[in-house]
C-alpha cells in the first residue's frame, strides 16, 4: 500500500493540472524559440540544433494525439467531409509553404519546381500519416468516452 505525502482534492488538482499545463506551454514555446535562435542567429548547421527540432515537433504531435484520446470529445463519424478536407488542404498548403520560406528566404537556397514539387508531396504524405493517426486516436478516445458514459 502506498502513501502520499500530501493529498489533494479536486479543487487542488485543477489548480496543479492548471499550473503544469502553463509551464508546459513555457517550456514548449522556449524550445522553440532557442530552437530558432540557434538556427537563423547563430547560423549553426542542422546537426546543432536538430535535436531541439525533433522534440518539439514529437512532442506536438503527441500532445494532439493524447488531446483527441483522452478527452474523446470528437467524435470522427459525425466531422463533415467537407470540413475534414478543408482542413488537411489548409494544413498541407501552410506546411508546402512554409518549407519553401524556409528554405528560399532563411536558407538563402535557390529552389527549382523539381524541389518544391518533392518537398510538396513529402509534406502530403506526412501530412495524411498525421491526419490518420489523429483520426485513429479520436475514434478511439470517442469510443472510450461513450463506453465510460454507458
């Protein structure tokens, strides 16, 4: 049998679940930010800083994943299809995008069609894993809900 040290009530554990969620939020937005800093000010090549990168990226897609999962509040039978490919257009257009600034404008590097049509259909495909996996996750977390309330 364990013990705790300290026992909190429900008012106590929103107060700890609100405290960790802000130093989550912190924590996540100043990886990113030294992250960028050591890419585009101090110009260090991407084997300095590519660590920082994986695990902001992981740990973004974990946290959207575990946020569908757990609160089981969408419910993918019900999402309209329309809706549904309006936003993985918008998702894939904002990530194509955004990787030829990347690479045009920061990186200084001259991209031709060939380049940008490559990065655009890796962007797709990475893209439709994620949107996958998410969908996954919510069905399952809606199942998981309905069955609790059941």
């Amino acid at each position: 049998m364990s013990r705790q040290l300290i026992k909190f009530d429900e008012r106590e554990n929103r107060i700890v679940r609100k405290i960790s969620s802000v130093l989550y939020i912190v924590t996540l937005f100043s990886l990113i930010v030294f992250q960028l800093y050591r890419q585009f000010v101090l110009n260090q090549t991407s084997e300095e800083w590519n660590d920082i990168a994986i695990l902001i990226s992981f740990n973004a897609i974990v946290w959207i994943g575990t946020s569908l999962y757990l609160t089981g509040v969408v419910n993918p039978k019900v999402v309209r299809v329309r809706n549904l490919i309006l936003g993985f257009t918008g998702f894939v257009i904002l990530g194509s995008v955004l990787t030829v600034l990347k690479y045009s404008v920061l990186l200084k590097q001259t991209l031709n069609m060939s380049l940008i049509l490559d990065s655009f259909f890796i962007v797709l495909m990475i893209s439709a894993l994620l949107m996958g996996l998410w969908w996954l996750l919510a069905y399952f977390g809606n199942k998981r809900m309905e069955k609790r309330i059941n």
